[in-house]
C-alpha cells in the first residue's frame, strides 16, 4: 500500500500544474456553496440578534428598511428627520425613549448623536477613559479608535455635509474622552456624541467670540447699552471648550430640532402593542416598526437570491467536476505507453489500477482539506472581511 501511494504522489509531484489546477477545480466545487452558506448565516444571525434587541424604533414616513438600516447599523442614505419632540412624546406613554441623530461622519466613521441611554440600552462600556460628560465631547467605538488612530485625549473633526455645503455650517472639533469595548457590532464602527452636539454640527447652535472684551472692539458694529452688535468678522467657534462653551447657545425651540428616529424601548409587551396603537391614524405624520420585522422581510429576499446562486454554483460545480473527470479520461490515454511499461517490468494489472486510483483519490483529499481549510477561514473571518470592503 504504501509503494502504492509513494508511486501515486510522485506522479503528482512531478506534473505539478496539473496537480494544482485539479486540486483549486475540486476545492472550489466544494466550497462555493458551503462557504456562501456559512456568510449568509452569519449575516442574518448578526442583522437579526441586534434587531431582535431592538423593540421598536420611530421615525418619519418614508421607507421602513431604509430606518432601520441606519438607525440600528448605520448604513443606508439619511432618512427623512422628524422632531425631537416625538422623544418627549413616547417618554409620555411610559416607554423610554431614545433619540438618535445619524447624519454626519468622522471620515467614514458615522456620528452617532444620541443620550446616556443609549449605552445602557445596547450594554456598551467605556474601556479606555470615560463617557462623554458635555457639550464638543465624544467617545469611539473600538473599531473607529483604531481606523482613526486616536485615543482619549485626541480629537476628531467631523466631515461636511457635502463638498457643495454652503449653508454655513462649521465641521467642528471635537474632544475624544473615552473608547468602547469591543462589541462585534455596528457600535464598534461610530463616533458617539451627545445628541447637542450633533445639532452643533448641524449648525442649530453657535458660540461667538465675547465682544465685551477689550480685544474684541474691532468686530463691534454697534453697541447700545449691554447689547452688542457684531459684524462679520466675529468668530464663530468650531471647537468647543470649557472656555467658551458658556457662548454656546441655540437657536429656535429644541423640541423641533431634528432627529432621524426614536428608539422606544415599552416595559412590557402590552406597553408596546398600545404604544404601537398610538401611531396608527392616518394623520400621523411619523411611522413606528418593529426591525425584527423589517429584516426578516429583507433576509427572505436575500435567502430567495441565495438559492438561485447556490443552483448556479451548482450547475457550474458539475460542469467542473465532468470537465475534471474527463481530464482524468484523457491523461489515462495519453499514459498509455507508461501503463504498458509498468505492466511490462512487472506490474500487475491490480497494482497499475491501485495507483492511478490512489492518485485520484490523493487529489481529491487534498482539495477537500483545502475547501475545509478556506470554509473555516470564512467562519472565522469572513464577515470582518466583508465589512472592510465594503467600509474600503
């Protein structure tokens, strides 16, 4: 047996591209399928487990998938804001509320603007220095600290609305204070700030330059009494500090600031299903939906497209396996001469068969381990892969 395979893999050894492409042909076969298997479960267990978590999220009339993608994994375009008052609405029928601004980025890193609450509700911890505590402060994600390169004690400058934005809105500064821990989730990727801040961003708040100082004279307009007048060279702030955080100040009623959603978190499930009752008439101007059934609709669709891709995976497979197996066909009648040596200097017919069967069987296993080999590096990594690409 072992001379059997000794003769099998020198065979193998010396018409090396021959061996190779046999072996990427059967590994490939083999792993296709099973490997898009593995990333679409764990893609669907990843979206379904957060929205699981997640009992119900508020928004503006628009397109439900839309909503729950960037307010549970922050992808997807901007949805339609609403105000800031609905927070105060859900908190009136007892259920606590959770707003969340997701519109602006660090780069490619999005700005999450929301409360304290929020950490407590998806368990996040700080790591690395501490919560955000006032206005211009911010704490990263573990996945966000590393692709910034900045830790507690730095800082990190948001990024404009667009190249094009001339509303006067400045990118501001903002003061890393603390890191999270690892959650293997969309939380790892965000620049959290308090939902204040965001407005600053936004440009819903300023913080001017004191002209009652002395050093300030050349950008009073007008004075009248206490009340000064500036012109357009007073500074408008786009970093804020514990000097002059007192100049910051809104403008108009925050309760019709904007906000992207709401997370309502109900006590119970009878909260909910009256909460839910609540946003049901047809003058209501915002929409309430459960994400799990949002993902659910969406993995039913990505399922759907799977099947169809496995079958064409399949069909090309078997196409490959016949193209392969003929290969086989033709090498044995090309090894004709070889075969008559081997018969002639003593091989018997048993034996010559052994040994071309081995070398089939050789190729074949190693192709098997190295499907095995790539389907548990997809297991493992897979997902961080994939995500990278797509975040580039």
């Amino acid at each position: 047996m072992n001379d059997t395979l000794y003769m099998a893999w020198q065979y193998l050894a010396h018409h090396k591209v021959k061996t190779v492409i046999l072996v990427l042909s059967i590994a490939l076969i083999i792993y296709l399928p099973i490997g898009l298997k593995v990333i679409v479960d764990q893609s669907s267990d990843s979206l379904t487990d957060r929205a699981e978590l997640t009992p119900l999220v508020i928004g503006a009339k628009g397109s439900p998938l839309e909503l729950v993608l960037n307010t549970l994994y922050f992808e997807s375009k901007t949805p339609e804001v609403m105000r800031y008052a609905e927070a105060g609405r859900v908190s009136g029928y007892g259920a606590t509320a959770i707003p969340v601004y997701a519109r602006f980025r660090v780069d490619k890193q999005p700005i999450i603007g929301t409360t304290l609450d929020y950490f407590e509700f998806r368990g996040l911890k700080v790591v690395e220095g501490r919560n955000i505590v006032m206005l211009g402060e911010c704490v990263l994600g573990a996945v966000a600290a590393e692709r910034l390169g900045v830790g507690p004690g730095g800082s990190v400058i948001s990024s404009p609305d667009s190249v094009f934005d001339i509303a006067g809105t400045y990118p501001l500064k903002m003061s890393v204070v603390g890191v999270l821990e690892r959650t293997d989730s969309s939380d790892d990727e965000a620049v959290f700030v308090d939902v204040k801040t965001a407005w600053v961003i936004a440009g819903l708040a300023h913080g001017h330059q004191d002209l009652s100082k002395p050093e300030a004279s050349s950008q009073v307009l007008k004075k009248e009494g206490n009340v000064f007048v500036g012109n357009a060279a007073v500074v408008q702030y786009n970093e804020i500090t514990p000097d002059n955080i007192d100049s910051f100040h809104f403008h108009g009623d925050v309760s019709g600031f904007p906000v992207t959603a709401v997370i309502a978190v109900p006590r119970d499930a009878k909260e909910s299903a009256l909460l839910q009752g609540k946003y049901l008439g047809a003058e209501e101007r915002v929409q309430i939906i459960r994400p799990l059934d949002i993902i659910d609709e969406l993995l039913e669709t990505v399922i759907s497209v799977r099947s169809y891709v496995v079958m064409a995976v399949i069909v090309v497979g078997f196409s490959t396996l016949l193209t392969t197996i003929l290969v086989f066909m033709l090498s044995l009648r090309l090894r004709q001469r070889e075969i008559l040596t081997m018969h002639r200097i003593g091989g018997c017919r048993r034996r010559i068969f052994g040994i071309l069967a081995a070398e089939i069987v050789v190729t074949a296993f190693i192709g098997m381990c190295l499907a095995g080999v790539l389907t548990t590096f997809t297991a493992k990594y897979g997902a961080a892969v994939i995500q990278s690409i797509v975040m580039g």
